[in-house]
C-alpha cells in the first residue's frame, strides 16, 4: 500500500481526526510530485500563518498554482482547500505545538529550551497516532517467540540498535546489536527460521541496511522494521513499524526522529514484557539485585573531606 492510499484511508472523511493531520502530510510527502512536496512543506513550517491564507496566497507563497495546493488537498483525503484549512484550525485549536519554530543563534537558553521541548513533545504525539496496533502487536509476538533477537542500525540508528538490544537484553532475552554493515551481513546471513531481525533506520534506503534484511530472510529470520513508511525497508519488512518525522534540516534542531525511534522501541520492549507474563518478575528482581549491591549505602557516601583524606594513602 502506498503513502498516498495510506493517506486516503485514514482521511476518507473531512472530519478525520484532527490531531492526525500532520502525521498524514508527513506519511505521504515523499509520495507527491515535487512542488506538492513544497506545498506540504510550507504547510509544517507554517501551520498558523497557512490557516489564514487563500489558496492563491498560498500558491504565491510557495512558488506553485493553486491546481497544485487543490492535488495537495486531496491526497490527503479532503474534498478540496477549504475542508483542508478547517482541518488545519482545528489540528492548531488542540494546543499541541505540532511544528517546530526554529531555533536560531539569537534565541535565549529559555527559548532554546521551549523550542526544543515543544518539537519532542509534538513528535511524540504525531508518532502515538501513528502506530497501527495490529502490527505492533504482531512484532512484540514475533519477539516473544523467538529464539534469538538481533538490532541493526546505522549512525544515529545504532545508538537506537545499542539502547533496544540492552533493554531486551534486561528481559532476559538472547539479543545483539550491530551498527557496523559488515557484522550485519555476516551474521544475518547465519540466522535460522527461529530469529528475529529489528532493522532500525530513519530514512529506510540506506543499501546495506536492505542487503542484509534481504539476507536474513534468505535465512528464514522475520524482519521488523523501524523506518519511514514508504521506504523501500518498510515494503520489504516483514512487520513495518512506521516512524514518519519530518526532520528539520537546520543545524539547531533536535534529533527527534532518534527520540521518536526509541520511544517506539521502548514500548514494545514492555509489551513484550507483559507478554512473558510473571515468569519474568524473577529475573528482573534479579538483575534489579547485581544493579542495588553496586550502589553505595546512603550512611556509606563519601564527602569531599573524605575522598581527600583517603587520598594521602593511595
């Protein structure tokens, strides 16, 4: 299925849910023809400015003809600009701060703080209403059942890939991580029927993300991916988790699509948890133990006059 059927599923009515608005023009951006994709980006920069405009305002503003911004409309499901624009208002009416003002050099540390604050917050809720349940559930079951599980990442994906296989890895599961391309391929390709693969990878094209999913399903293992929901990984995944950010190319924005990819992985590592059931309430009371004996006991903490004193015999 396309972004763009995608997009016309969810908004097969003007009076789709609001909050879901920019979720769908960032599922189906890549799926338009370039000046749509103008518009579209326009839209996520603009929100408040774009809900007060006319379509030949609009049209002017981003460079295109308003036959372009009426194509933009309907891909995403409204029956022309006008039923767009009352989505738009109310999508804005929420409160919810679903587009990032950017930050710039002159900004002061509260307003950095507020900017920063207000885009993690949107992304996470775009990405809540994102999330198809069915599949969501399909891959903590592959997870659950499987004999071994594997995360793959690159860049900023493989930090996600190191912090996914040590949360699984406290549910006492048989897990890895590999952010290196190489490691990936070799071991993908000695999966078995019973292993699990979580691709992570923001865009979802990078080849040799897509050579070694191909590999590991040669070798039988199901392929959950954590990707953009047009991607080339997404069609060839097993299971498709969708993480759609719109990504702000200015030096000065955070990284939410890294903050939407773990937070995604975060709550399927505790459904799998519920999954397992109380088998598991051991070995998380036993791990928890190893963490507390490391602790220092609060009667036992060393002040800076004892650190120097100790000092002089070592």
């Amino acid at each position: 299925m396309t972004a763009l059927r995608i997009a016309k599923n969810e908004a097969s009515n003007d009076d789709a849910k609001p909050d879901a608005l920019v979720s769908r023009i960032t599922a189906v951006r890549l799926s338009l023809r370039p000046s749509e994709q103008r518009v579209a980006s326009y839209v996520l920069g603009q929100p408040n400015r774009v809900a007060h405009m006319a379509i030949a305002e609009l049209a002017e503003a981003v460079g295109v003809t308003d036959p372009t911004i009426a194509r933009f409309c309907q891909a995403l499901g409204f029956t022309g600009y006008k039923a767009f624009k009352v989505a738009l208002a109310k999508s804005l009416a929420t409160g919810v701060p679903y587009v990032h003002t950017d930050v710039s050099a002159a900004d002061s540390p509260a307003d950095v703080v507020a900017k920063v604050f207000d885009r993690s917050i949107a992304t996470l809720i775009a990405m809540r209403n994102q999330v198809d349940p069915k599949l969501f559930e399909r891959a903590a079951d592959a997870i659950v059942q499987a004999r071994k599980v594997e995360f793959y990442g690159v860049g900023n994906s493989g930090v996600v890939a190191m912090d996914a296989q040590h949360k699984f890895f406290l549910l006492g599961m048989h897990t890895v991580a590999y952010n290196d391309p190489h490691w990936q391929v070799q071991s993908a390709a000695l999966l078995t029927p019973e292993d699990v693969v979580v691709a992570i990878s923001r865009t979802g094209r990078t080849r040799d993300m897509i050579q070694t999913c191909e590999l590991a399903q040669r070798a039988g293992a199901t392929v959950i991916a954590v990707t953009e929901r047009a991607s080339q990984l997404a069609k060839l995944a097993d299971i498709a988790l969708a993480v759609d950010v719109e990504e702000d190319p200015d030096v000065y924005s955070p990284m939410v699509g890294r903050l939407a990819q773990l937070t995604l992985v975060d709550a399927l590592a505790v459904a799998v948890a519920l999954k397992r059931g109380p088998e598991l309430q051991e070995t998380l009371r036993k791990a928890k133990e190893t963490l507390i004996a490391k602790r220092e006991k609060e009667g036992d903490m060393l002040t800076p006059l004892t650190l120097a004193a100790r000092s002089r015999w070592i």
